[in-house]
C-alpha cells in the first residue's frame, strides 16, 4: 500500500520549500533517486535535460513533494549518502527559516507579556 505523506512532512517542504530548493544537489542525487525506485527513467532524463541547477532541484522538489512516503524516506537515505545530511535532517526534523522562527519567537514573547501584565 502506497500511503502518502503525512500533514508535518507536507508542511516541513511547504515552510522549507526556497532553502531546500536552493541547497539539494540534484546533479549528485539523481543516480541515487533513479536506483532506489524513487524517479523513474522518464523523470531521470526530464530532471537531467533541465538547463540550470536551480531547476534541476526545483523538479526534484516537486517530486518529493507529490511522492509516497517511501519515496520521502529513501529521498532522505539518498541525501544522506552522498553528504548531504544537513538537507537530510531538514526534512526529516523541520529547520531551516531561523529568521521567520526568530521573529515568531519574539512575537509570542511579546504577546505573552502583554498578556500577563494584563
């Protein structure tokens, strides 16, 4: 059974989605996604035929994005076998955006005092 991702993966790419997009490596991942059943032939010479890297890693997030959880998992094994392993863990834990996480931060502080004081 083919079970797809769950609501936090979805909302982990959808947060991460420019950072990611930005570091994955593509050019170095593709043989790794072909042989592990994540792309298919197709996919594989459509992703390698693209001009530039950045829509290289933009195809490939679309296929994380649209795949199985299987597929999110040996993703993340392929990531981490060619080093990649900070990647790795922004998909399999969150991160990434510290600016955005900062600001919420300060805010909820804020709002909290506010609160508090009142």
């Amino acid at each position: 059974m083919d079970v797809g991702l769950s609501p936090r993966k979805r909302d982990l790419l959808r947060i991460n989605r420019e950072i990611l997009i930005n570091i994955l490596d593509a050019a170095n991942l593709l043989d790794g996604l072909y042989m592990n059943g994540v792309i298919d032939t197709k996919q594989k010479e459509v992703i390698s035929a693209l001009q530039s890297d950045s829509e290289k890693n933009e195809a490939l997030f679309n296929v994380l994005e649209h795949g199985s959880f299987d597929s999110y998992s040996k993703f993340v094994k392929c990531l981490r076998e060619i080093d990649k392993g900070d990647v790795a863990d922004i998909l399999q834990h969150g991160g990434g955006r510290p600016a955005y996480n900062a600001c919420l931060s300060i805010y909820l502080c804020v709002c909290l005092s506010i609160c508090l004081s009142v």
